[in-house]
C-alpha cells in the first residue's frame, strides 16, 4: 500500500525542518539520525525511506534552495539595480530558514563555492571588461562579497533594512571602504 503523496511530503519537510533547525545550532557532524528522527516524532527506518544518511538529506536540502534562487532568478528581469536584484532573489528562495542554516555559523564552504558556481550571478555584471584574464576574478570578487553580505545580514536577524544593505554594498563596490574608515575610526553609515 502507497502513501498519500501529501503525508509523504509532509514527512519529508518534517525531517527537512527539524535537521535545519539543528544545523543551525551545530555542526553536521554532530547530528544524529536517531536525533531527528526523535524530533521529527518519527523512527529511524521512517527517516531511511526518505534519505540514505545525513548527507543525503545535505544535499537535499542544497539542491532545494539552489533549484528555489535559480527559478526566482531565471522569472526576472534585472534592473539597473542589479545588486538589489540579487539580494531579492536570495531574500525571496523558497526557504529563508534553509538558506540561514545552510549559510549560518555551522554552513559549509561546500555549499557557499556551490552556490558561487551554480547559480548565474554573473548575468548581475553589466559592462564586465573583455579581458579574459581578468573576468574570472572580478565575478569572484563580485559573487563573494555579495554572498557573504548577505549571510552576514541574515547571521546578524536582517538588523539593516534590505534598501540599507543594498545601499551599503552599492556605496562599497562604487566608493570602497575609505568613505567608511576616516582618520582611524569607522563612519558607520559612510557620512563625510
């Protein structure tokens, strides 16, 4: 007898939730099946028919907000405010609180290189410079700091607003940092 395709989603996303909200709070390595599997309120065999092992539902959870950023970014149309842009399309995957797990204190650098190498934020560069040598490291920098602006937004509770980020990494990209850092102290919001 076959399961109902909603009480087998349902039990998917239970596992789902209840490993991010522990990796949000430790390192992978030191979450147990049997302990989602208890949090879940189900047993170990059920967790097998959904998930080989904790890496397994890794990757998983991956491929679903990778699949979420890409879809959101593949329905829009880019302004001229591409960075913006970008940070909607990351505010706006699927699961804020997979993507906060995922890029929180216990996250992976797996998954941060995976998302700088599968999701096509070089279509945000306008005006990238044809030489070839040069391109790959100016969408590295570019694809970097974006990244972890934006996890450090969401490691800090969204403490500015999403126009005050944008703001900021606009005023970074185009003034640099010595708007911010005059005479040995730090101008907090970039104000000469």
């Amino acid at each position: 007898m076959h399961k109902q395709p909603e009480i087998t989603d349902k039990t998917r996303q239970t596992f789902v939730n209840v490993f991010c909200d522990l990796y949000s709070r430790k390192p992978i390595e030191k979450i147990t099946i049997q302990e989602i599997a208890k949090q879940s309120g189900y047993n170990r065999s059920t967790f097998y028919q959904y998930f080989t092992d904790i890496y397994d539902l890794l990757d998983c959870v991956e491929e679903r907000i990778l699949n979420s950023i890409n879809e959101e970014m593949a329905g829009r149309e880019f302004s001229t405010h591409t960075f913006q842009d970008a940070l909607q399309c990351l505010e706006n995957a699927e699961d804020i609180a997979i993507l906060k797990a995922l890029l929180g204190d216990y996250g992976s650098v797996h998954f941060v290189e995976r998302l700088k190498r599968e999701i096509l934020f070089e279509r945000l560069i306008v005006d990238l410079p044809s030489d070839d040598a040069l391109s790959p490291y100016i969408i590295e920098f570019y694809i970097s700091t974006l990244i972890s602006m934006f996890r450090l937004w969401i490691r800090s509770g969204k403490d500015l607003s999403s126009e005050e980020l944008v703001g900021l990494i606009d005023s970074l990209f185009t003034k640099g940092i010595t708007t911010y850092h005059m005479f040995g102290s730090v101008n907090p919001r970039g104000k000469i």
